[in-house]
C-alpha cells in the first residue's frame, strides 16, 4: 500500500462505509477519562446522565493535563498576543455561544445548526458588562479585552475532539496529490513542525488553548448528534428538529479501519515522531484507541 492511489483508497473508504453501518451501537462503557467505548449494535442511545458523566470525565482529564504542563492559562492584555491565542475560536453572539473551529470535526454541520438556529431568532439573554450588538458568527479575537472576558466567562463554550490520527488521514485524503503516498505526507508533517503546521492538522491543544479558555464542554467525533443534542437542550436552544444528518458515527468506524491500513504504511521512526508530535492531545483528551497512544511515553518536557 506504499504508494497505493487516492482512487483505490476513496473506494476502499466506500465499501469500508457501507460495512460499518451495521456495527453502529446499541449501548457503550464510559471508558477511561471519558472515552465512549463501542460494544454492540446500532440503536444506542447516550443517556442524558452518561453524557454528564463523560463530561465530567473529560473535563477532569484536561484539568489534570493543564496543571502539568505549563501551557497558558491567563488571557494576554496584547491584542496581537490574544489574536494568535485565539486565532480558531468562534463566537455566536445570537447565541452566545464560543467554539474552536477545528477541520475535520464535524464543523461543517455544527455550523449549519448554528446557521439554523440564528435564522430561528433564538436568543438567550444574559448579562453582559457592555453593549450586545448581535451579529453573524464570527472571530473571538475580534473584540476587546473586556468584551473577551465576558465572552469566556459566560458563553457556552464547546470544544470538537477528535483521533489525530484520523485527523491527519483526512487532511491527507482532502490534499489530493500534494503527497504520492501517506508516508510521504507524515513526513512532510513532521519536518514542517508544529510552528509551521497547518490547522488542518495541528494539534488541539495548539488551536483550541484549552488551559486558558474554560470549555464547557468536549465533544467527540464519532457522537455528535447524540452529545450536541444533550449539549444544545442544557443551553435552552430548540434542537430537535433541526439536528442535521451528522455522518460521524459511520466515518469513525470507517476511519478506525482505514487508519490501521494507512498506518502499517509508516516506518516505526515515523510512528514514534507522530506521536510524540501529538502528545499534548494524546495526554488531554481521551484517544485511547488511537494507535498513536500505544507509542506515547511520559515526555520529560512538554
């Protein structure tokens, strides 16, 4: 598979589609640091308390990650500072909600639900310490200090995660012939570093900041409906007719069988660099049926 075609890979994704469907679930474990863990057929149903309780989880996971690792945790007083900090997340003042705008998360439906419920002229009245000039979705770093704070004080601040791996194997199906094969691609990733990478396939903890801002909650690819529609209900947002088809659940079985496909491709050097590449996110967040954490050691720096 070394330098297999994008054709024959874009079928294999098809056919591996069409199978998965029927392995879809029926319940789950909650597993460690809040990793929903597949067990059964289609039909499952995440229940209002495992999804608290997988918040939870998640969110004691990345508070444990950013008392260890130094990362920032204070908003700078630069604007040019705050913009870089910044420079992914997304705000929805009609809604009043605060999201990081990460490719390959189930982004592109998330935004056509906000698009929904800003038509809807849903609005949900909080107090704020300046004047609220509604307007269509737009950049965090955009606004004052103040206007900042008070954002990340008191919006509904959500967070997309997803396997790294499977986030890279996208970025790689979407670039269409900048690299003949993945292993090229991964190499190319790697000898660009994390200062030059693309957001397409940056680490989280890079482009979401999540030991500065607060999420409130941390979504999983893979769950999307289920988890928004708990998510949007506790935000008092109408959602049960405007859900869209969220494609997730079948790309998440589908990609767990390209990615070991695609990651046979690599050499053992590339497999190690990968992960300690995407340590931060491997050790934040729960990925632990990545094949990237199997690799990842207890780094001496982060």
């Amino acid at each position: 598979m070394r330098f297999l075609p994008r054709l024959v890979i874009s079928a294999a994704l098809g056919i591996a589609t069409f199978l998965s469907w029927r392995l879809l679930l029926r319940s789950s474990a909650v597993g460690r640091g809040g990793d929903l863990v597949p067990k059964a057929e289609e039909g499952f149903t995440l229940t209002l308390d495992t999804f608290l309780h997988v918040q939870q989880l998640r969110k004691k996971r990345l508070r444990t990650f950013c008392s260890q690792s130094g990362k920032v945790t204070t908003l700078p007083r630069s604007r040019e500072e705050r913009a870089h900090l910044l420079s992914s997340l997304r705000v929805s003042t009609k809604l009043d909600l605060l999201y990081c705008q990460v490719p390959s998360t189930g982004m592109e439906e998330w935004q056509q639900l906000l698009e929904k419920l800003e038509k809807k002229n849903v609005t949900l009245p909080l107090l704020l310490p300046y004047h609220r000039q509604h307007a269509p979705e737009t950049q965090l770093s955009k606004f004052n200090l103040t206007e900042t704070e008070a954002m990340l004080g008191s919006y509904t601040k959500v967070l997309f995660v997803r396997d790294p791996l499977q986030r890279l194997i996208s970025a790689f199906m979407q670039s269409m012939g900048s690299s003949p094969s993945f292993s090229s691609f991964v190499q190319d990733v790697l000898d660009s570093g994390q200062h030059n990478a693309s957001v397409t396939w940056k680490p989280l903890v890079s482009l979401c900041r999540p030991c500065l801002v607060q999420y409130d909650y941390v979504v999983a690819f893979g769950f999307l409906r289920q988890e928004l529609g708990h998510l949007l209900q506790r935000a008092g947002l109408p959602v049960d007719s405007l859900l869209p088809e969220f494609t997730d659940t079948q790309a998440r079985w589908t990609y767990s069988w390209l990615s070991e496909q695609m990651f046979s491709e690599l050499s053992l050097q590339q497999k190690q660099q990968l992960s300690h590449f995407y340590r931060w996110d491997l050790s934040a967040f729960p990925f632990s049926s990545s094949l990237l954490t199997g690799l990842l050691s207890t780094p001496e720096t982060w």
